[in-house]
C-alpha cells in the first residue's frame, strides 16, 4: 500500500539540495522542489509501529531533521523463502532533530540467497555476506536509478561517512562512471558499509573506472591517490598524520577499468589517465577492512594494500577478501603487477575464486608480503605462480616484530595452473644478491615455515615444479595434498631452485613430506636442475598413474587411494583446521564434513559411498 507524507520545509534547511524522507531510518525517497511530499510504499515495512522523519541536506553534506512522526503499519503479507539462509538481530534506529533524540528500536529479520550471478558471466559466486541492507544505527545512502535516489557516486557525502553508515548502490542497467575514496571510521558493531544491492536476476551494480568522475572537492591529496584506482581506502588528506580509516567493509559491486587506457574526471574536474601501477581497490591505510563477494577485473592489480614502516597507523591491518570472484587484471608483458597484490598484517583470503590474468600479462594470482598470511578454501586458477609469498618490502622492521611473519598457512584450496609459466609455490623473498646486515632482499626474507596441507593441485604444461622455496631458512610441512601432473609434463618436479647471492644462503628450502598423493613419475627436479637444500619423507608419498578425482569437481573417485587416508593435521596448525572446502557447483564455499573413517586427502571430502 502507498501512503503519502506531507513535510513542510523548515527554516534550518539552507540549501536547495535533496530533501529525504526515511523510514525507520532507512532512505524511503528525496525530492528537490516544492511540494516536499513522499510516497511511502508500506508493503515494503514489517507490522508495527513505523517513524518517519525529513532530512535535508546542503551543497556541503550537512544536513537537518525534522521531528519524528510515528505512524502504524498493517499489511497482509506471504513471504517465501528459497535456497536461502536466514539471520535475526536487533537494531535501534537513532533520528536527532533540532530539539532533542528520538530512538526506535525493533528486530529485524534478513533472508539471503546462498548465490548470485555475475553481471558478466554466467557463474555463479557464493556469498559471504548479509543482504545489502541499512544497518539501523546510521544514515542510508541510495544510489540508484529509482525514483528519489541519489544520481552518481559523486553525490554521495563520502568524506562525511560515520560509523553504521551504509552506501547502498543499486543494479543499473547502465554502469556508474564513478570513483571514490572511504576515510572513515566505523565500529566493529557499525562498520561503515559500501555495498551493492543486486538485480531480481542477481546482477552486480558495475562501477566502471572508464570516464569516471570523482565527487569535485573530495580531499584525496596527492593526485596519485586519485589516479590509481576506482576505489582507495585511505584518510583525508587533512586529517592528522597519524589517521586511518577502520571497519570498513565493501561488497556486492562488479568493479572494473582502472588502466592506463583509460581517463577519468578527477576532485577537481581535471581529465586524467590512471597510473600503470593502481588497482580496482587500493588500501592506502585502514585496518579491520573486509572486502567480499564483488566481481573484479580489467585493472592493472585488482586489489593492493600497502603498509609502510612509519608506525602502526601506516599498517593494513585485519583484512578479510572473501568471496570474490577476481580475474583479468594484470598489465600485458608486466610481471609487476597481480590479479591481488597484498602487504599487511592478519589477512585471510577465503572463498575466492580467481582465473587468469589479463592475456599476455606476467603477474600471479596471488602475491602477498604480509604477516600472518592465511589462504584457504579458494580455487585459483592462472598466474606466473599461483600464491607468492614473499618478503614484507615496505614495512619489515614492523612486520618481523609479528611471531606471525614466520608461520603461512595454505590449505583447502583448489589450484590449477600452466606450470610452464613459473612454479605453483613461491615462498621467502624476491629481492636476490644482497649480504647479511642489508635491510633488503635475503636477510629480511620470511625465514618461516609454510604450512601447505589438504589442497588439490592440477598442473598441466610441458614443465611444471610445486613449491620454490628462497633459501634454506624457509622451510615447508606438506600433507594431505593431491599432486597430479598432466601427461604432457615431461619432468614433473617437487620443487624449482632460485636465485641468490650464494656466498651467503643455499637455495631450495627444508621440505617435509608428509602423507600426499602424486603422479607416479614426481621427482625432486628434472635431471639438468638440480636442487640444493633438503627434502625428508618421499617414503610417505602415495603415487598412482591415474587421477584419483573427478576431472571437473575434484570430488575423490569412491575407492581411490585418497579416500579414508588423511594423516591427522600438525599441532602446529590447531588453530586451522579443515572446516570448509570450495564447491566448483555453486563457486563458494560449503562446509566440509568427515564421511567414514578418516578425511580424504585433497581439497575435498568425498560425502558419500
């Protein structure tokens, strides 16, 4: 049902920009001339009690409410539910007007879908995240096509975001030609929240970084700020030094065309081109940052953090990339830049999906220079090395103060690579021929272990070696993995040697085999490379002619040698155990449970005879 509310224009509104009705303090509609009434369509709100309130805004993003009107809502309604998962939880709603806080609090229920549908393709991602929803605490930002919604991204206030605040993009048919900058703080319990909400069909609303146009005024700083992303995460160039942005949290949006290709209109309506070296999404600084179920491609990185040693303040920190479905980035003959390209502290990648770069660009799928480094329950497909793991580049002297600098954890994934184009694994540093004292290349390698477990590798190619571990103060325990090599590999190998100042350090790592499955003709190297440093176990290996998975699920085959035959996970790695794995049916996750005597080697559990 519609009701219509009537709101004079009270004399504190000192600018003909958009007056907003909210519902429950959720954006219901705006309008910019007389006569400031709405329509409010209550089918849409639960049964109860219902405030409605007027908020204006000036040029500036300074705004003023009017007093609450509380109003009774009664609707006859069906709801269905399908495929989905729900949650409940409490919000309160906080409106002030000029003459004292009126707060509304209720229980809201959100259903969401188990997956949606890319905009430009037809597979599917799962995802990680609640319903592109307000959050109830804070002001509700529409962007959209509808009737009442703001235009553009540039008229979004982003330089005013507070915590509990929710960017709320909606599907278009036509892409955003749009780029900003979240500097901000929320809360733990109030993040501030840039989120797409997505077509009946489950498209993504596209920001398209080609003929962009910041929000004029927007206080960036530098002009590299602007000209390397669509989106940065950094705080205002007249905020204090010491600064950054926390709990944010971006999702549910396709990004795309940060390249040098391309132009954009900048804060202060300048035409620029984007740097060769930017990214869809840049963490200049920011901790406590989640980054899930968005579509990413056609940058030169697609997603960069940065961490320098200034101080804590100048460290990523607690970064989450969940659930995103990321590919074609990379610059055409460039090895420098990645389809993720990471260097913070506690960052987990999980549920994603990634295939190969940009055709003709030299990056990886995944290169990380950070502590604390967890990848698990991905599929990753393409790249010169599919996870590179190596040093902490611009913040060592911070990062080596971190227990967690020295432990990696891989596990659960599914990887399929071209071992022709470098090795699967890279792990310690890629800086070579320096000498000890130096604060760069080998003395300030990861000098860790590399816990590599309960994953499935796919190599094909004419060449193809696992893991390329820098010098023997890296060191690896491997277990529970799948190795399969196609026919086509002449030399399958464990492992790839590098280089390095060898009057110093040996190459070629400490690896320790534990119970894995292999391809029959697995050697350590091919017979004319040789490498140095150590490796224990061959003894546990078990080796078939034949793949002892389903070629396109990787589910194991009933009977085969991997099935019931996992070893028991390491102490070391208790605090990581195997709970989920990657469904290749749906592109996300689901939860991996043990079915018979013992967990199957591999990335995924067999759940049945």
């Amino acid at each position: 049902m519609l009701r219509k509310l009537n709101m004079s224009k009270s004399s504190n509104i000192i600018s003909r920009q958009p007056t907003a009705s909210h519902v429950n303090g959720a954006l219901s509609g705006s309008v910019t001339a007389s006569p400031y009434a709405f329509n409010v369509d209550t089918s849409a709100l639960a049964n109860g009690s219902a405030t409605l309130t007027a908020i204006a805004y000036d040029k500036a993003g300074n705004k003023a409410s009017s007093s609450p009107v509380a109003v009774t809502v009664s609707n006859t309604t069906t709801t269905t539910t399908s495929g989905g998962t729900t949650t409940s939880g409490t919000t309160t709603t906080t409106t002030t007007d000029p003459t004292g806080t009126t707060t509304t609090s209720g229980t809201t229920t959100t259903t969401t879908s188990t997956t949606s549908t890319s905009s430009t393709t037809t597979a599917t991602t799962t995802s990680t995240v609640s319903a592109c929803l307000p959050s109830g605490v804070g002001t509700d930002y529409q962007v959209g096509p509808g009737t009442g919604q703001l235009a553009s991204l540039a008229q979004v206030p982003w330089d005013k975001l507070v915590a509990g605040d929710t960017v709320r993009i909606f599907y278009s048919d036509t892409p955003y030609r749009g780029k900003f900058m979240i500097s901000g703080n929320g809360t733990a319990a109030a993040p501030i929240r840039v989120c797409g909400v997505k077509s009946a069909t489950g498209q993504r609303p596209i920001i398209d970084g080609q003929n962009a146009v910041s929000r004029l005024g927007l206080a960036y700083g530098n002009i590299l700020h602007e000209t390397r992303s669509i989106i940065v995460v950094k705080p205002l160039s007249t905020a204090a030094w010491t600064a950054f942005p926390s709990y944010i949290q971006i999702d549910g949006l396709e990004l795309r065309g940060a390249t040098p290709a391309n132009t954009f209109t900048d804060s202060t309506g300048t035409v620029r081109p984007y740097e060769t070296f930017g990214a869809c999404i840049w963490l200049d600084r920011g901790q406590n940052v989640t980054i899930a179920d968005n579509v990413i491609h056609d940058c030169t990185n697609g997603v960069y953090s940065k961490s320098t040693n200034d101080g804590d303040f100048a460290v990523t920190k607690n970064i989450l990339l969940s659930g995103n479905y990321i590919y074609g980035n990379g610059v055409v003959g460039d090895e420098h830049e990645h389809n993720v390209y990471m260097e913070s502290v506690n960052i987990t990648y999980e549920f994603n999906r990634f295939e190969p770069l940009r055709a003709g660009a030299l990056g990886n799928a995944i290169k990380d220079r950070s502590a604390g480094t967890v990848v698990r329950y991905n599929y990753i497909n393409g790249g010169a090395h599919s996870i590179d793991l190596v040093e902490a580049e611009d913040f060592y002297t911070i990062a080596s103060t971190y227990a967690s600098y020295r432990s990696s954890f891989v596990y659960g994934n599914i990887i399929v690579k071209d071992g022709s184009t470098g090795s699967v694994i890279h792990y310690g540093g890629d800086h070579y021929y320096s000498t000890p004292g130096s604060t760069w290349g080998e003395p300030i390698f990861r000098a860790g272990t590399l816990y590599f477990y309960s994953n499935t590798l796919n190599i094909s190619g004419t060449s193809a070696q696992v893991f390329q571990l820098s010098t023997t103060l890296e060191s690896a325990q491997v277990w529970n993995n799948v190795f399969n090599f196609a026919s086509t590999v002449s030399y399958p190998s464990l492992r790839a040697t590098t280089d390095l100042n060898t009057t110093y350090w040996t190459a070629g790592g400490v690896l320790t085999l534990g119970k894995n499955w292999t391809t029959t003709a697995l050697a350590d190297s091919d017979p004319y490379h040789p490498v140095p440093g150590t490796v224990a176990g061959w003894a546990n290996l078990i080796k078939g002619t034949s793949l002892p998975t389903d070629t396109s699920t990787y589910t194991p085959l009933s009977g085969s040698a991997i099935v019931n035959t996992a070893q028991a996970d390491l102490s070391a790695v208790a605090a990581y155990p195997v709970l989920f794995q990657y469904d290749l049916g749906t592109f996300g996750g689901k939860a991996r449970t043990v079915y018979g005597t013992a967990a199957d080697i591999g990335a995924v559990e067999r759940m049945s005879n």
